[in-house]
C-alpha cells in the first residue's frame, strides 16, 4: 500500500489546518496564511450530505427482512445544496508542502474534521491522490461559500 498524506482543521476559534504526510514538510496554515499566500480560486459544486434520504434506506428491507442497518441521523430528502465556494486549491497547499507530483507511493489524501458524530469519532474521508492534483483545479480547501465565511 501507498501513503497516504493527511490534512486536517485544527482548533476552532482560530482554524488552523495541518498538512502533513511521508516525503513532505509538515505546514501549519491559518485561514489568513492561505489568503494571503495562495492564489484565490472559486468553483460552483453541488455537495450531497452522505445521509441524505437514510431514514429511507433504514427502512428498506434488508437481507432476513429488518431494515437496514446504518449508522447516522434519520436524514430525509434536502441534504444538498449548490454553491459558489471559494478558497485555495488543495494542489497548490500540497506543492508547496514538497509533495512530488509524479510519488508512486502516494495514493491518497486523507481528511480530517473537527466535527464528530455520535460516538465521538471525527468525520474523515479521503480522495485518490489524482483527483487532489488534477489540473481540473475542482479541489478547495474553502474558507467562503457564495462570498460569506
């Protein structure tokens, strides 16, 4: 397996964020740091929360005839939205953090939140290291959505 290089928001008052991973300097950037240091890029997305529509997939019946067993919140239909985010793209953040383009041994980028779900662990999710670098510019770190904070 590859590694996996990891980025996550510390603190909240003063939001920091942590890019660290193997073959890279570890950075530490305010909110401020990105602003001034990176190039501003924006990109109209539509985002879906994972549980949109859950208390129906709970519901449906599942092999042995109960429901569904997933974990999270009964969401019903309205967890998506599309908006114009703004921010710094997350390929100019790894660049400057020595991250090799073309590392075979890198294969992931592995985020982390501040906020947690019911047990208490942090939501997480990951992306395959292309979609990170594609020149499709497509990936942010945001700090603004439709011009607000």
């Amino acid at each position: 397996t590859g590694s996996i290089l990891r980025c996550q928001l510390l603190g909240l008052l003063h939001p920091t964020l942590q890019v660290e991973g193997a073959g890279m300097r570890s950075l530490q950037l305010s909110v401020q740091q990105l602003q001034q240091h990176f190039k501003k890029a924006q990109v109209a997305a539509t985002v879906q929360c994972t549980g949109n529509r859950r208390n129906q997939m709970k519901a449906a019946p599942a092999p042995g005839g109960s429901g569904a067993q997933i974990k999270g919140l009964d969401w019903d239909v309205g967890a998506i939205s599309t908006a114009e985010w703004g921010g710094v793209l997350l390929r100019d953040v790894l660049l400057e953090a020595g991250l090799q383009p073309n590392d075979p041994s890198v294969q992931h980028i592995h985020f982390v939140g501040l906020d947690t779900d019911m047990t208490g662990t942090p939501y997480a999710a990951s992306i395959p290291i292309d979609k990170a670098l594609s020149d499709a510019g497509d990936v942010l770190l945001a700090w603004e959505m439709n011009g607000q904070p």
